[in-house]
C-alpha cells in the first residue's frame, strides 16, 4: 500500500503473550510495526520474550509502562529495516527527509 510520506495507516495488532506471574495477557503494537517485524524477525514468539526482557530489566514499571517500553523498542526496530518500510507504506525515512 502506498500512504502519503510521513502518514501511518491506522489499525493495530494484538499479540497474546505471558506475564510475568504465567498469566495471558496482550500487547497491541501498530500494524505496519507488526507488518515489519513479522516480515525481518519470523520469530513469533519476540513480544513475549521482549515482555520478560522488559520486565527484568525495569521490574519497578507499571505493565502500561512495560507495554510503552516495548511498543518503543518494536517502533524503533521496525525503523531499521527501511527497504521493508518503504515496500509497507510506499514511503521511508529517505522519502521524509527529502520533503523536509
């Protein structure tokens, strides 16, 4: 699909995961971030493993926290593979800092 440079579609995907205490739980990360990385990271499995990472390392957060935390690590991950960027949304970084 092709979006004007610097416009996102809306939409969301929510991922089913476990917490920290075993339980399910959910993580919502914006689609074309979850397009991205489904596509550069096959492991199925990497919001969960990344709720644990999250949760080691800033054990203090809220779970809104942990899930901001992550939803920024997916943002900035996603970010890296521009050429799968720019195939998703018809734009990449490049593209944005042309109409600058």
């Amino acid at each position: 699909m092709n979006y004007s440079v610097g416009c996102y579609p809306s939409g969301k995907t929510v991922y089913s995961i476990i917490d920290e205490n075993g339980g399910h739980t959910t993580i919502t990360l914006d689609k074309w971030v979850a397009d991205i990385l489904q596509q550069e990271l096959p492991n199925v499995r990497a919001p969960s493993e990344a709720y644990v990472k999250v949760y080691t390392e800033h054990p203090h957060l809220s779970r809104r926290e942990r899930g901001n935390v992550i939803r920024d690590r997916a943002s900035a991950t996603a970010n890296k593979y521009q050429e799968t960027m720019k195939r998703q949304l018809g734009w990449n970084q490049s593209d944005l800092l042309e109409n600058l």
